[in-house]
C-alpha cells in the first residue's frame, strides 16, 4: 500500500511515555484547581442575556461604537462584527434592575448617534434559567457521550483497552476546560458543539491505534507489550500525521478567518486536536500497558460445543 509519509523503522515513543504523562497529569490538575478557583467565563447563552444584531449602512470602528454607550443602561455591552464590518453585533448582560427594552433602546441610541441609518435586525433575550438550563444539560452531555464510549469500546476491544481510551478522552475535555479557564475565553454554545468534535476525533484516533494493537498482539507472537504498541504507533503514523494536518489547515483557516461566531468553536477544536492526538498514546495505550494487557487478552473467547466433555461414540 502506497504511503505518503513512511517510518521504515519502529519509533519508540513510549520511551517517554512516563515523563508526557506526568506532564498530563499536571495540567488536569491545574486544569481543576483554575476552573475551581477562576470558574468559566460563560458567554450569555448560558447566564442569559439580550443579543441585539444591527446593520450599518458603512463600516463601523468598533472603539468608537464602544465609546458612544457610555449610558449606565448600555454598562457591560459587548460590541462585535457579526459577518462583515457593518452588522454589529451588540451583548447585553442581565440586569435586574433594568428591563431588557430599556437596553436595547439604549444600545440603538448609541448607533444612531454614528449612524443614522442604522438598522435593527433582531433582539434575542435568554434568561437566566434558560442558560442554566443549557449549562447543566450540555455538561450531561458531555458525561453521556464519555459512558456511551466506555461501554462501546468494553464491547469492542477489551475492559483495559476501554479504561484507557475513556481516560484519555476525560483529559481532552478537562484540559481544553483548563485553557479555557485560565484564558477566560468566553464559553458558549459553539465551544460545547467543538468540545463534542473533540471527544469525536480523538476517540477516532483511539480507535485507529487500538484496532492495529489487537491485530499485532495476535500477528505477533513474540514481542512485549511495549514493542508491540510501539510497532502499532509507528504503522498508524502515516494516517495520524496526514488526518491531523489536514484537519489543522482547515480548523487554521476558521480560526483566522472564520468570523467571531465560530471563533470559540475553532479554539476548542485547535486545542482539541492537539490535546487528543498525543493523547491517544500517551494517555490511552500507556494507561492500558500499565493496565497490564497482553496477547491472552486479545485472543477471543473459546466457546466450548455441547457434549465437548463426553467420551466420543466413535471405534
């Protein structure tokens, strides 16, 4: 089979599988210690608040937009370009104190005093309930989607081999949490949508490594546990190095030019691509080496025939 990029020689990456897991370790719990201590910066599809969509009849400076809603109704807006330099896009928090009517006519005021023109497209109001509401449901989500893959990869492949993969799935999504924290970059519903990706691609990766580690234990009938998923490793490179490099150019491109709506969604994934892929050795075929698997465990079940322990009828 053809390949575009070949190792001819097995690479020992578990070498350093000691240290990088250390390493991990470290930064799940400072990835715990900071959403402890820091939280999350949730955007308001989850602590609610008023979203008030505006088209300009030119391109708008966004500062001097800033500088007009200096009205304490206005207080705490955060002004974006939405698509292109002449829709804005203006988020209001929720204020007890004030109706959301009062801060949208507010906010228009503000515009019109640059732009008399300007043009209200749409107001969306979530409340604090609702945020609540999709704070707690996308967090099972996420607790779901990590025990539906337990149980599939149980059935798969082996009890240590699933330990591992849901292991390194866990680090994933608590890692990118931790960034996320530490940075204060603003949660929404568009990074929960790509820290799902996340789970999705790099169990994808997982599976690509373990699928080639149950063929070898069973190809191989001399090696040990180590050589053999080091072997594997290296014959899945290939795939892994080509499936993450395009993944990356086009994750890059929305990143840079994807627009602030999508701007959470591509950091998740860029973090998640990166976390997920050394994962996947470092985290999931380590911890199921230290596990203890072995070939016995990847042979498959003798199922032993009805009448297998009687003495045959035949002379």
């Amino acid at each position: 089979m053809f390949q575009i990029f070949s190792v001819k020689n097995t690479v020992d990456f578990l070498r350093h599988a000691f240290p990088i897991s250390v390493m991990s370790l470290i930064l799940v719990i400072a990835s715990f210690v900071s959403l402890g201590v820091q939280g999350i910066n949730w955007g308001l599809d989850f602590t609610g608040g008023t979203v008030v969509e505006m088209e300009f009849s030119a391109p708008v400076d966004l500062n001097a937009l800033r500088a007009t809603m200096t009205t304490d109704e206005a207080e705490g807006a955060v002004v974006q370009n939405f698509g292109s330099s002449r829709d804005i896009l203006v988020r209001l928090p929720v204020r007890n104190e004030l109706k959301s009517d009062v801060q949208v006519a507010a906010v228009l005021t503000a515009a019109q005093s640059i732009d008399s023109g300007v043009i209200q497209k749409r107001v969306e109001f979530v409340g604090p309930q609702v945020g609540k509401e999709l704070a707690e449901q996308g967090g099972l989500a996420v607790i779901v989607a990590l025990i539906c893959i337990l149980i599939y990869v149980s059935f798969r492949f082996e009890w240590r081999l699933a330990a591992g993969s849901v292991a390194a799935l866990a680090h994933d999504v608590i890692v990118t949490l931790g960034v996320f924290s530490v940075l204060q970059l603003e949660f929404d519903l568009t990074v929960l949508a790509g820290l799902l990706t996340v789970v999705g691609y790099s169990l994808n990766d997982t599976i690509v490594v373990y699928d080639r580690i149950r063929e070898n234990f069973l190809k191989m009938r001399k090696g040990t546990p180590v050589e053999i998923v080091n072997t594997s490793i290296t014959q899945t490179m290939s795939r892994t190095v080509i499936t993450t490099g395009t993944t990356l150019i086009t994750v890059i491109a929305l990143f840079l030019k994807g627009g602030t709506m999508i701007h959470g969604f591509a950091t998740a994934l860029l973090l998640g691509i990166f976390v997920g892929t050394y994962s996947s050795i470092y985290v999931a075929s380590y911890l199921a080496i230290k596990l203890g698997i072995n070939r016995e465990h990847m042979l498959p079940v003798e199922i032993e025939k009805e009448g297998a322990d009687q003495p045959s009828m035949m002379p």
